[in-house]
C-alpha cells in the first residue's frame, strides 16, 4: 500500500493563474520504454492526485496535473494530451463540461478520457460515454487498474 501525503494548496488567488504542475518524467522500468505519451491528470482531491500521478509517471507517461475544469481546459490548450484521467466532480466547471469542450474541438478531440469519479450509477456512465470518454472508472479505484487502462489506451487493446 502506498501512503500518500497530503500537500498544501499551493494555488494562487489570482484567477488569472492556473496551478497545472507540470509535466513529471520518472525514472523508467528497464522494460519501459521512455516517455510514451503524455498524460494529464484532473482531480481535485491533492492525495488522489498524487497517488495517481506517481503510479502513471513510474510507468514512463510524463504527467500533468490539474484541481479544476478551468486549470484543465488551460493545460489542454498548451498542449493537447494523450489521456486525460478525470474527475467529474470538479470545483468550478464539472468533468463532463470538460470531457463535451474537449470532444468537441479539433484540436483536441483526438485525447483519449479516462472518467473517474465516485458517481456510478448508470445514467452517469451513459452521459459520460456518450460525451466522448473513451473508459469509465468508478471510485474506489486501483491504481493498477487505472495504469492497465492507460497503457490499453495508448498501445491498443492486445498490448499493455
């Protein structure tokens, strides 16, 4: 079991300023190759985001991290992601509201969304599938399963 520990909020109260953290690169497996995609994590509780972004990078994804749908929506139009794993429940605008703007642009509808919240009732599963996610994962979840997901989406359904 890995314990995470909670961090402080590190946010700005400028509204102007978007608290993405960067990508992190991890020290590869020896059977990883490096850096296959590039991964952006929203979630806005900070323990679930770190867990996540550990177990993701120590695969070799670079990773990208996101609290809000605003912060989201500002990382993915730096720079497109592979996957986005996301909360739906978000401070400000929701996971869904993200998952229809991503879905619906060119320039980003080619990411693949990995939904992942505590909302597990079928007509959620629905609306989200509907909206373009790729997977949909209800919490609690495994850290395993969810990088098993990842690198399904990236090297096809026989790989990974």
């Amino acid at each position: 079991m890995i314990t995470v520990k909670a961090h402080a909020d590190s946010r700005s109260k400028d509204p102007d300023h978007h608290a993405v953290k960067p990508f992190m690169k991890a020290k590869h497996k020896t059977e990883s190759p490096p850096s296959r995609a590039n991964i952006l994590v929203v979630e806005d509780e900070a323990d679930l985001q770190d867990l996540l972004r550990y177990n993701i990078a120590r695969e070799g994804f670079n990773v990208r991290c996101a609290t809000t749908g605003e912060e989201a929506m500002h990382a993915i139009r730096q720079e497109t992601p592979d996957i986005i794993v996301l909360d739906l429940m978000l401070p400000g605008m929701d996971g869904l509201e993200v998952c229809r703007l991503v879905k619906t642009d060119k320039k980003t509808e080619s990411a693949s969304v990995i939904i992942l919240t505590a909302k597990g009732e079928e007509a959620d599963i629905v609306v989200g599938l509907e909206l373009g996610a790729d997977d949909y994962v209800t919490k609690p979840f495994s850290t395993r399963d969810i990088v098993k997901r990842v690198k399904r989406l990236i090297d096809g359904p026989g790989d990974g």
